[in-house]
C-alpha cells in the first residue's frame, strides 16, 4: 500500500508561486512515477507533470516553463514548483503514483488533494 499526502496548496494572486509536496509512505518509492494532476469545476482531470523513475519529465502544454517537478527519493518526496500562476491555474491537485513498470499502467495510488486558488 502506497499513501500520498499533499501539502502546500492555498491562495494566491496571478503572477505568485507556490510549491506542492506530496509525501509518500511506499517502500519502493524511487521505482515510482510520480505525477501531478488537477481538476477545477467543469473541466476534465488533466495531468499536469510527471516525473519518471529516472527523472525523465512531461508536462502540460499549458504550463511548461511555468511549472517545475522534482523528486527526493531520500524524502520520498514529490514537489511541483509553481510559479506566474494565473486564474487558469485554479483547480485541486492530486498528487499519484504509478507504481507499474509498464508504459500502460495506470495511475494506481493517489493523494487526497489540495486547493489551489490564484486570485485575479
């Protein structure tokens, strides 16, 4: 069993920064993906950045150059760096594990998410 924590959400204004954390409790982490997602109302979940076991990245079209993930397999931890953040950004963020090693694997642990709010 994997469990993820989220940390680190809140408001903001358009043009701030914030950091997300996930913390994980799974023995193998640094075997993990990790990745980050978001949902705001009406509009569909999307992934917003992934990071690969061996530190290969994906983003979001929407937010590349805006956006940071990272990971400390000693904290087993996973951040996303936010910054330039604009209204669009506003959704809950979910922090996930993909704990497969097969490119089609679901996402199969996930966090309890956590608001981000960016004022206008």
């Amino acid at each position: 069993q994997v469990q993820l924590v989220e940390s680190g959400g809140g408001l903001v204004q358009a043009g701030g920064s914030l950091r997300l954390s996930c913390a994980a409790s799974g023995r193998t982490f640094s075997t993990y993906t990790m990745g980050w997602f978001r949902q705001a109302p009406g509009k569909e979940r999307a992934l917003v950045a992934a990071i690969r076991s061996g530190g290969t990245t994906n983003y979001l079209d929407s937010v590349k150059g805006r956006f940071t993930i990272s990971r400390d397999n000693a904290k087993s931890t996973v951040y996303l760096q936010m910054h330039s953040l604009t209204p669009e950004d506003t959704a809950v963020y979910y922090c996930a594990a993909k704990t497969g090693r097969n490119f089609y694997a679901s996402y199969d642990y996930w966090g309890q998410g956590t608001q981000v709010t960016v004022s206008s």
